[in-house]
C-alpha cells in the first residue's frame, strides 16, 4: 500500500487522550491496584480529566472511562472487596515469617505432636438471622431474591476447639439468661457432655473464659501424647485474665496467640470450618420457617445448632482448617501465597548506566543516561546519517512527555491530599467546649448573645429558679441563675 500504514491499525483522531498519555494511565491504575488501593471508573476518568486539563483540552465523556477498561486487557472492572486498614497493614509477610518461627520453635521446644496441638475460637450467633445464600428465582423478576427470616437477634456464643488430627472436644455454648432451663436438655436432645452458660447478654467474660479452659482440660487430659498440649487462640480479653494464665501453667497448657487481625488466614477454625458452620445453621433456621416457626427461641436455636455443628464440625473441615492456615501440616508458604495486598512505596528497580540504550524514559534517573548518550552520539557523527540521533532525540522527548503525565497525575493526587490534610488540621485546631454538665438547651440565638455578651450563669446560694420557656423549636429548659442573668435572658426572650 505504498507505504502507508493500514486503517486497522491506525489510532481514530477523534481520541482525545494520546497513546502515551493512555500507557501512563494504564501502569498509574496498575501500581494503585497493586498497593490496595483500585481506583473507581470515576478516579480513572479524573485521572484522564487531569491531563487533559493540563493543556487546556475538554474533558472526555461519560462513557470514556468504561470504553478505555475495555480497550486495555490487562484492565478489568469488578466488585471491590471491603478490606479492613489493620487487617491489610498486618498481612506482612515479615509478620507472618515471625508466627510461624515462632509455632515452629514452641513445638520443638515442648515436643508437641499433632493430637496435642489445638485451636479454639468462639463465633456468635443471632438466634432469628440466617446469612445470605443463592436462590431460584422467576427470570423476569427483578433485583436480588428475599428470604424470610425470623428476626430474632437475641445473641448467643459457640466456644469450638479441635486438633491437628480433626478431633474435637465437645462445644461450649454461652446463651443470654440468668438460670439453667431444664426443657434446654429435655426437649433438645442435648449431648450430656455439651456445655451451656448462661450469661447476662450471651457474650464471654473471663469467669466464663475459666470455665472453658476446664472444660478443654478435663475433655483432653486423657486424650493426650505429650506431657504438654499447645492452644492456639484469638486475643480476646476473657483469653488474657490472669486466672486463665494461672491454670494453663499450672496443666501444662502452653498457648500462643495469633497475630492481630490476621485470624482469617492463621486461624484454623476460621479458614475451614466457621463459614460451613454458620451456612449450614442458616439452612437449619431456613427450616423452620418453612413449617411456619416463626420465632427462634433458645430450643429452636439448640436444636439448630447441634444439627449443624454435626453436619459442618467434621474430621475433613478441621484438618483442612489446620492444612489451610499452614500449621499441619508445617507449611508457610500456605498463607504466605495469599497475600496480594502491599501497602508500602514501591521502590523504582535500579539499573546499569554502563549498559545503557537508546529508549523512552520511565523515570527522572534515566534522563542523565539519556543525555549522555545523545551527546556522545553527535560527537561520533560526522558525514554519518542522523537517524540514530534523531531516534534518540525523540525517545527523550517522548520520555519527558510521559514524566510530565505522570507529574500530572501525581500533583493531582497531592491537592486532594493537601485539602483532606488542610481539613483534618482545622478540626484538630477547634477549641472544643464541653457542655455535658449544663442543664439546660440554648436556642441558636440566645446561644450566640451568650458568646458575644459573656454571659455567665452562677450556681450560688443567691440564685433563683427560672421556669422552661419554649422558644421556636427549643426549649429552654429549668436551670438555676441568678437574678441579675434572668433579666437578661427574659429581655432577650421578648426581642427573639
């Protein structure tokens, strides 16, 4: 064709956003996503906005952020996932090298096998509430299916413990009461051996935390190999009372807690069997709705809950929580493989200058590289041609162009970091007034004669009593002030 390049793989002049001015955007998205924080379709059509901007063209449509997804297949839109700060700050791998140094040196240390090595963790429950599944619905019908629950969100607590071998000892319920029922036993078909605590709002405290810990102990002292048997556990406060270290001392219990906010993947319990537990109630309490229960009492929930702590508390689910969190058997790189989230600066890969070639910059440091090159090229040139060197020239202009996009969109980010920053100081500046021991309610405009004039109320043994006076929407309710005050605020009432 004469030279010319073809249509189909020509850029359309109607783009407003260069080729280069797109990669920049492309590899921005790339690093943020990178680092935890995906920007939205909104931030990338900013991020091309901001360019644009700063050479004085339109800004682009409303579908182009959508179109500019689609073009680029190393890009994809998805549904975030919320991700807790703390929780994504401790999924470091550094961290997680120390947890499991350290698992590793106390089962050295204290000779502990397989079947004396336990987990156990507590999970709540709101008796009427089932959690989300998936249903079959109409096609035609529009947004997402609704269940039926019962509603009842009166709380109870399951202690559940199991071993690297998937045996378990039997589970310790905490429920909202004051006294033991006995239709909890008699109507519910209740495992002698399973425990029930009633406690004033169906959470765990530390006396309730002993009483665990007894409960393991008398369930696993006959069952042990090793003089010692290891808990791993979550740091609840009922797990840090010193009645509870006293006792683990003195039975030859050594525990060691979890990192913080990383029980979602060191927890056995969590990693394989908690979610089954809580799915597998909801199709219990799914149930009874369908025979028209309608209000989940403490039986309906017993009853629930041993049907799905059988069906989902199994010898597979335990060692496959013990397998996933790498703890049984011993593998690391189990957890530590799952972890996608950095939040750090990354830090720019260094380079040779020695061996240095003609190409688009990607960084400031490259510029002097560059330079040199161009200057040793025109030395050697004489009659030579000046391709070379014009390839070179427009390499570094390309180079400067993209810093320059990037400097765009890095000035951006820092003006609205700048005004978050200019905001949070502002409020940290405020003087803030405590009111929590007035008595009374100011309207608006009494509250402001009271700044301007000063006005202070004196509790003394002269003052005197001033009935409520309804102002607009406000009342200015009893409060004790002197005489000399209630003048004021009486003279100010009638002009308001």
């Amino acid at each position: 064709m004469d030279g010319l390049t073809p249509r189909t793989e020509t850029r359309a002049n109607c783009h407003k956003i260069t080729q280069l001015e797109e990669k920049v955007i492309v590899e921005y998205i790339l690093d943020m996503d990178r680092r935890g924080f995906p920007p939205k379709i909104k931030g990338v059509e900013d991020m091309a906005n901001y360019i644009l901007e700063s050479r004085n063209a339109k800004k682009v449509g409303k579908l182009w952020a959508h179109r500019f997804v689609k073009r680029h297949t190393e890009l994809k839109t998805r549904f975030s996932r919320v991700y807790d700060f703390q929780r994504a700050l401790c999924e470091d791998p550094k961290l997680l090298e120390e947890w499991f140094r350290l698992v590793s040196n106390m089962q050295a240390k204290y000779g502990i096998l397989d079947c004396d090595f336990y987990n156990f963790d507590e999970t709540g429950f709101m008796m009427g509430i089932i959690s989300a599944a998936m249903v079959v619905t109409d096609a035609e019908r529009r947004g997402r299916g609704k269940a039926v629950q019962p509603g009842n969100r009166e709380w109870a607590t399951a202690i559940i413990c199991g071993n690297g071998e998937g045996e378990t000892i039997p589970p310790f319920l905490v429920v909202q009461g004051q006294i033991h029922l006995s239709n909890w036993y008699t109507e519910t078909d209740f495992p002698a051996d399973w425990a029930i605590k009633p406690t004033s709002n169906g959470w765990t405290n530390n006396e309730t935390g002993l009483e665990w810990l007894k409960h393991f102990d008398k369930h696993t002292i006959h069952r042990r190999k090793g003089k010692y048997r290891m808990l791993v556990l979550d740091r609840y406060e009922s797990h840090k009372s010193i009645s509870f270290q006293s006792y683990c001392k003195a039975n030859d219990i050594i525990y060691i807690r979890l990192p913080l906010y990383s029980s979602h993947l060191t927890q056995p319990l969590d990693v394989g069997c908690f979610s089954v537990l809580k799915r597998s109630y909801g199709c219990q309490i799914d149930g009874f709705i369908k025979v028209h229960i309608n209000h989940i009492s403490k039986i309906e929930f017993f009853i629930a809950f041993k049907a799905a702590y059988q069906e989902s508390i199994t010898v597979q689910n335990m060692k496959a929580g013990f397998r996933g969190a790498g703890l049984i058997p011993f593998n690391p790189e189990a957890v530590l493989s799952k972890l996608d989230i950095r939040i750090h600066t990354p830090t720019p890969p260094p380079f040779d200058l020695d061996l240095w070639i003609s190409q688009t910059l990607h960084n400031p440091t490259e510029a002097p590289s560059q330079s040199t090159l161009v200057k040793s090229r025109i030395s050697r040139h004489q009659s030579s041609s000046p391709t070379p060197i014009f390839k070179t020239v427009l390499a570094l202009a390309k180079g400067t162009e993209r810093l320059a996009y990037e400097n765009t969109l890095l000035n951006a980010e820092n003006r609205i970091l700048r005004k978050a920053n200019e905001a949070l100081s502002k409020h940290r500046r405020t003087k803030k007034l405590n009111y929590s021991k007035k008595k009374y309610l100011l309207d608006k405009k009494l509250w402001i004669y009271y700044l301007n004039k000063r006005l202070i109320f004196r509790f003394n043994a002269t003052s005197v009593k001033m009935g409520g006076i309804l102002m607009g929407k406000h009342l200015l309710v009893d409060a004790v002030v002197s005489v000399e005050s209630q003048v004021i605020i009486q003279e100010l009432v009638k002009s308001i």
